[in-house]
C-alpha cells in the first residue's frame, strides 16, 4: 500500500510540474519557429515510450511492460471518455433528462397523463438500458455475478437478431451476387462471360486473357472450397481431387490476407522510424545543439 502511495504522489508530482513548465518556451529558432516545454516533452515521452515498446525485439524486459501497461491504461481510459460522450451521455443521460423534463412541462400546464407521461415518454423508458449496463458492473463481484448474466443473455440475443439478416445478406448472399455478376459494372455482366473469350481470340492481349480467364477461375475456385468443406462423403477419387484443388485456393487466400497484414505492419513500423528520426530526432534534438 505504501509504494503505491508513493507512486500516486510521485505520478501527481509529475504532472504539476509538467503544467508548470507548460508556460514557458523551450527554445527559439526564430520569430515563428519557436517549441512551448509542454510540446518538447510530450513528443519526447512518445519518443521514448516507442523505443521501450522496441526493447521487446531483445526479450521481454519491466520497460516493456511499463510501456505496454501504460498503453492499456490509457486506450481503456481514453475509449472509456469516448464511449460515455458518444453512447452513455447522448443515448441514456440527455434521454433521461429530457423525459422528466417532459413530465415536468406536462404537470406545470396541466395536461399530465399516465400514457403520455410515462407509457410513450421514450426519455423514461431509457432508464430500462440503463439498468441493464449497470447490471453488468456485477460480474466484478463474486457474490453478485449472476445478475451480470441477464444483462448479458439480453444483449447477445438482440445482438444475435440485429447481426443474423445483416451477415447473411453481407456474406452469403453478396457472396453469391459477386460470384454471378461483376457488381462494380454500371450494366452488371456475368463473371463467365463468354464475349471475353471472344475479344482475347480476336485480339490476344495478356489484359485480354487475365479478363477472360479470371471469371471461370473464380467459380471453380469456390466451387472446389465448398467441396473441400463437404465432410458427409470421404474425400476419395474425383470429389478429393477437387477438394485438394481446393486446398490450393485457401492457401492463396490465407497467403494474400497474411501479406496483406505484415504489409500493413511494416507500414507501422515505418511510421514510428519516421516520428523518431525527422520528428524527434532531427525536429527537437539537434535543435538543441545547433543542428538542423
């Protein structure tokens, strides 16, 4: 209990002298060029947080921990701040407010009613969502957990009827219409489209044949898919010929989506070496030194 103490007065320390110094200009490179003390060390802290985050590349070690600690910490604070502004306050809080306010008017010119009051007064009625997201506060206790559980079963069932038609209309039957028509055409036309055959005969182009060829290759690749999928009969003779062609077909996909996300990985990676190179290193540390 003591250090953690400790590190709450150290951590408020931190901070008043971090506003402290906020007022005051770091250093001046000309009229328009100058860096307040609160900017300086904001983009040093992130600088130095990014290298602990980093070390990990050597072997887990407390400074990695911290950094990931702290980024937790605060994304869970941060999206907490967001989710209460945009969901709780807009949809529950004002909704409340506004019911009683309603009441309210409705009592003070005499025209109050227990159907247009409480019955239809969807302000009220926004109390009943509001109980059911503080039911789900009761899965921290032990004792208490089980009342967690209906907000729960509420929230996956509707979850469930909400998500249901719109997943079966996005994946299934899109699925089947990208596989029939061209859907990005503005006059759709069939992915087997034979007149593509006919224009890469008359006039042979590579463009011509990927265009003819990518039509007929895509129906039999989820053909062959399917197939792979069907496990009431054994994967023998003709029937496992096509499902290992439809191994094939996976694997492309599984390898596409794998580049896709180290692609977008390293384009991470070159965004934090640019932060610390042009704008830490070069942007505020050689400043100090005369550099630029």
């Amino acid at each position: 209990m003591k250090n953690k103490w400790l590190l709450f007065l150290i951590g408020l320390g931190m901070a008043v002298v971090v506003g402290f110094l906020s007022h005051f200009t770091f250093y001046t490179t000309g009229e328009d060029d100058t860096l307040q003390m609160h900017t300086w060390l904001g983009l040093t802290l992130a600088a130095i947080l990014t290298l602990f985050i980093y070390t990990f590349l050597y072997k887990d070690n407390p400074l990695y921990k911290f950094a990931e600690h702290l980024l937790v910490g605060t994304s869970a604070g941060y999206y907490l701040v967001i989710y209460y502004h945009n969901s709780v306050k807009p949809n529950m809080i004002d909704q409340i407010v506004a019911g009683f306010q309603q009441i309210g008017h409705m009592r003070a010119e005499g025209t109050f009613n227990f159907v247009d009051s409480i019955l239809t007064n969807a302000g009220i009625w926004a109390i009943v969502p509001g109980i059911f997201g503080f039911m789900i506060l009761f899965r921290l206790s032990r004792k208490l957990s089980w009342l967690s559980r209906y907000s729960f079963g509420f929230y996956i069932g509707t979850a469930m009827g909400m998500y249901i038609p719109v997943g079966f209309q996005a994946s299934i039957v899109e699925q089947i219409r990208g596989t029939i028509v061209h859907s990005a055409a503005v006059e759709p036309t069939p992915v087997f489209n034979l007149t593509y055959f006919g224009e890469f005969f008359s006039h042979p182009t590579w463009g011509g044949f990927v265009q003819a060829i990518s039509g007929p290759l895509v129906i039999v690749g989820i053909f062959c898919t399917l197939m792979y999928f069907f496990f009431s009969k054994e994967h023998t003779g003709v029937f496992g010929a096509f499902s290992k062609v439809g191994i094939w077909f996976l694997m492309v996909g599984f390898g596409a989506s794998f580049g896709a996300t180290v692609m977008a990985r390293i384009s991470l990676l070159i965004g934090r070496m640019d932060f610390l190179i042009n704008d830490w290193f070069r942007g505020l540390i050689l400043p100090l030194f005369g550099g630029g």
